[in-house]
C-alpha cells in the first residue's frame, strides 16, 4: 500500500506565556523584562511547590513551556513536579533549565527525565529568544495532533505492511500524527517520527545544512527558505519514503529521503556545544526518547527506527 498525505488545516500556536520559576530578585527583574522585549508574557513563582499549584490551576495550553532556575533542580519537591509533567495532559510541555555554569552531569540528569532546552547564564537576548522558539516549536507541533487519529488505534493491529511519502514538513506532521497511534506511547514516538521525517525533508531533500538553519531561524524565514526549495527544479521531485514493517515483536519504520546524505553521528547523543542552538535536538529525541533502536545507514539517507511491543 503506497499513500499520499495531504496537509490538514492550521491549528492554533501556542502562547507566548511561560511559567518562570525560582527566580528572584535581579535575576526575576532582568528575566520579565527579557522575556517581554521578545513578547512572551510570565507568571512567576518562587519555588516548585507553588510551581504545581499554579499548573494545576490553568489549563495544560495555557503556558507553551516551563522556565526553570538552577536551584529548583534539587529542590525537594522537584520529584512531585516531575510526577505532576509524568501525566499525559502536562507531558508535551517542555522544559527549559537555566544554569549559572556549565554542568555536564546537571545536563545529563536533566536528559534522563526528558529536560531538553537549556541556558547557561549569563546568556544574550538573542540566545533567550532562539532557546524558547525551540521549545515553542515542539509545543506547536505537538499541540497540532488531532483527537480523530485515536479512532485509528482499534484497527492499527491489521496492518502489517505499509509505504508512504511526504514532500513537506505539513504531510510529515500528518503522517507522524498517524503512524505514532500504531505504537505502546503515541506521545513518545509521534515526536521521534515527525522529527527523523522533518530531518529527511530539511536536510535530505532540500540540503538546508545544519548552519543554514541555524541562520534561517535567527532570521526568520525558515518556512520561507523552505517553501522555496519545494518549487525548485533542483529539489521539486525529491520525496521520503516511510515504509513501516510489523513483525511479531516490534514495529519498524524506514525513512529515506532522495538526498546525498550525511554524518548521523554527531547528532545521535547530547552535545554540549549546541546545549543552546536554536535547533538541532530532533535526532537525539528520537535516539533517546522515542524509539528502542535507531539506525542510519546508506550515508546518512536511510534511518531505520524500532520500537519494541512486548515490553
């Protein structure tokens, strides 16, 4: 079976408010007036304590991410806000941790329970900006999945054999919000699938390059660079081909784009270098977070992704 996705309408964004927590005096002062400039509004609390009752009182879309202070990390009641994030309806909320210094093993704790976006202060406006897009990105993205893809989940079982391609990021979003209710946790692999398919039309098909799209995004008009390379005769005909292959213990999704490849490498664990790119994070989610096994090959063109069933 070969298909085509088509794109769905628009969804709303995300807002442009962030809980801020454990920040006080000065660093309060300097972080409100910041996160102004750039037009995210704040609701500050002094500690993870209140930091749950203020999550508890809004509704889950109301803050697009949670900014979190050094020395909440430790904080005794850390373990509790981690249970409260561990709920579905909070789960797709991410989390930005500041740190006063570079630490490694502060970071590496971070990544276990799915700590993504840092800043290390003292950081520029610009860096702020680039870090809460990032985060605000995958809000978005996540926030698009529609409630009508659950129906697909009874029937999932009876395919065995399927094969698709996409074209752009809209028909990769789709397509991931679909095949995501084939697996044990759609929020897990749904995140892992649009980010390897995004990867293969970005840099695959359309040969953006890591630093193009660091710069795209400072500029704003990545969508636009984009767009462009879709009607380029150079890129017009390119497309990825998902193939997903159920065996009795595992599901196994083959992406492959019509690109010269590149060095998966790099990408597949946390870097310390781009802790605070404003991209850059997509591989290593999908590597460490949404799949059991993750495998490139053909130069970079190919990636398989396995996900266990029986576990």
């Amino acid at each position: 079976m070969s298909t085509r996705i088509k794109p769905s309408k628009p969804f709303s964004q995300a807002p442009n408010r962030v809980l801020a927590i454990g920040f006080h005096g000065d660093e309060k002062k300097a972080l409100q007036q910041n996160l102004g400039e750039l037009a995210y509004s704040a609701e500050f609390v002094g500690d993870i304590e209140h930091a749950q009752k203020t999550i508890e009182s809004f509704s889950p879309s109301d803050f697009c991410c949670y900014l979190i202070a050094e020395n909440c990390f430790s904080d005794e009641h850390f373990q509790a806000f981690q249970s409260l994030r561990n709920q579905p309806i909070y789960q797709h909320i991410p989390v930005v941790l500041q740190l006063q210094s570079n630490q490694p093993e502060i970071i590496q704790q971070g990544l276990a329970i799915e700590v993504f976006f840092y800043l290390i202060a003292p950081y520029s406006l610009e860096l702020l900006k680039s870090v809460l897009n990032a985060a605000n990105h995958g809000f978005n993205h996540y926030q698009q999945l529609s409630p009508k893809i659950r129906q697909f989940s009874a029937s999932q079982p009876l395919l065995q054999y399927a094969e698709f391609s996409v074209k752009t990021v809209e028909q990769a979003h789709d397509l991931a919000s679909v095949l995501s209710y084939m697996t044990p946790d759609p929020k897990k692999s749904t995140i892992g699938l649009f980010e390897l398919m995004l990867n293969a039309i970005e840099h695959g098909n359309l040969e953006i390059g890591y630093l193009n799209k660091t710069k795209f995004i400072s500029e704003g008009r990545l969508k636009e660079e984009i767009n462009q390379r879709l009607f380029d005769d150079k890129y017009k005909e390119r497309k990825v081909s998902i193939i997903l292959n159920r065996t009795e213990d595992s599901l196994v999704f083959t992406i492959k784009d019509d690109g010269s490849g590149f060095d998966a490498e790099p990408y597949l664990d946390f870097n310390q270098m781009r802790a605070m790119d404003n991209h850059g994070r997509g591989i290593m989610i999908a590597n460490q977070f949404s799949f059991d096994e993750l495998h490139y090959s053909e130069n970079g063109s190919c990636v398989t992704a396995v996900i266990y069933l029986n576990r």
